[in-house]
C-alpha cells in the first residue's frame, strides 16, 4: 500500500488526537495540536490509510534550527516504514528551508525510537531529567547537516 504523506487541515484534528490517545501515555490535547497549524514555523505531515490517519509528525523550524516536536504511528500500523517516511519528510523541510540543526526529546525507555533517529544519523547530546509527566527522563538528541 502507498503511504501518502499530506499536510494536516484543522478537520484532521480530532482523528489525530485519537491516534495521540493510543501512542502515548501524556497525551497532547486537541488545542495543543491544533496549535500547530497556528504559524508557518510549523510543518506539519499526516499519512492515511483508507481515509485514515494512521501516522503524524510535527517539527518547528525557526532559522537555522529545527524540532521534531511529535511523531507517532498508530500502533497497529507499526514496522510498515511510516515513521521513517515521516522523519525522511522532516529531514527534507529542514534541508529546504536551510536549517542546519534538528532537535529532539525521546524517552529513555523509547528503544524503537532511539533506534530510528540513530539510523537517520541523531545523536546524543544530553538528558532532561524528570522531563515526562510519570517522571521518566528525557534524551536529546541532535543531527547536524
């Protein structure tokens, strides 16, 4: 099946935030996602399945830097490269819109995550302690171009 990745419209919203109920246990909330469509320094990329969303991201790109504020994939769409496809879309805005830096948070327990960002070259470069609600840590993790 072909992912098609698209930008989000404000009536994606409430499909979006089902998937971010399902992914994570400290949830954004519907205005906090439709915060992101608020300003151009957001980008923001679904990919549907049968006119279902099944895979979001958002990144903010300020100058010469950029942040993957959130990435999730439905769990039952896991292992079919849509997070992959998503960071791949990320990487490619960042480069057009000539950042030099992206950014982000992952929980330490995150293993898949970890994994993913360190096959498109992130790195380590420090830790948010108490970062997540349940008080799990956070890792930063930068990839410079």
């Amino acid at each position: 099946m072909t992912a098609n990745v698209r930008a989000w419209q404000e009536t994606d919203i409430s499909k979006i935030a089902q998937v971010e109920r399902v992914c994570f246990s400290d949830p954004w909330s519907e205005k906090d996602l439709l915060s992101c469509l608020s300003l151009p320094i957001y980008k923001t990329y679904l990919i549907e399945e049968n006119s279902k969303i099944v895979a979001y991201a958002c990144q903010s790109v300020i100058f010469e830097d950029s942040e993957v504020l959130n990435i999730a994939v439905a769990p039952n769409h896991r292992g079919r490269g849509y997070g992959r496809k998503l960071m791949q879309e990320m990487l490619n805005t960042a480069v057009a819109l000539k950042a030099c830096n992206v950014f982000l948070e992952v929980r330490v327990s995150n293993e898949t995550a970890k994994s993913l960002y360190r096959s498109f070259g992130f790195e380590e470069y420090g830790l948010r302690k108490n970062y997540y609600p349940d008080g799990e840590n956070a890792l930063l993790m930068k990839k410079t171009f």
